[in-house]
C-alpha cells in the first residue's frame, strides 16, 4: 500500500483543511513572492539551501547509536528539531520541483518502477 499525498492539518487559524503537494507547493510561492525572494529561489540556490537543511537534520542524528536514533522521536524537544528540519527540507525540495516543473509524486512514482526492476525480489 502507498501513502496518500493528503493529510489533514490544523491551519493557523484553526481550520482543518487536507493538505496536498500542489497546495503546500502553492504557500511555498506565495510565501515567497510576499517576501520578493523569487529572484533567489534559483535551481541553484535552492539545491544548496535544500542541502545545508538536510545537514542540519543528519546533525541531530551524527553522533547516536543507531538504538538512539530509533528513539529520537520520544524526547519532545529532539522531536520537535526533527520535525522542523524536515519541513525545511521538504520544503526546499518542493519549491525545487516547483521551479523545475517536475511532480515530485510523480517522480518518486517512476522512480519505484525503475528500483522495482533493478533489484527484484
């Protein structure tokens, strides 16, 4: 079974709505445009700055046991830097696909097939 791309989220406001890649990858924009920053959201700078977040996540994890790192989730404030992370990071990829013109779900889908016949079971 494959995850769905939907997920329910409460927003600032306090509203549930679902959340949806093209709808995270539409704030992600807007955000953006508000601040002027398209300019700088380049392939380039993106890919860099997707880099440095996942450093900052594999810098949480650098120095634990691997019985550590499976229990990372359970101390709330390790939890927390966990998940801003990534959010950093997948928000960097999507702005990436976004400025890219590729469907992030559509890829990995493609991608799957490929590993599925590379490596058989």
């Amino acid at each position: 079974m494959r995850p769905t791309a939907r997920a329910a989220s409460t927003s600032p406001a306090g509203r549930s709505a679902p959340l949806d890649v093209a709808g995270l990858q539409r704030r992600l924009a807007e955000f953006a445009a508000a601040r002027n920053w398209e300019p700088y959201h380049t392939p380039k700078n993106l890919v860099a700055a997707l880099s440095v977040e996942a450093s900052e996540l594999v810098e949480i994890f650098q120095w634990l046991t691997p019985e550590e790192s499976a229990r990372v989730m359970e101390d709330p404030d390790t939890a927390h830097r966990v998940g801003d992370e990534v959010a950093d990071v997948l928000a960097y990829l999507l702005q990436l696909c976004e400025v890219l013109g590729i469907d992030p779900l559509a890829a990995l889908d493609a991608k799957i097939d490929r590993n599925e016949h590379r490596f058989p079971v």
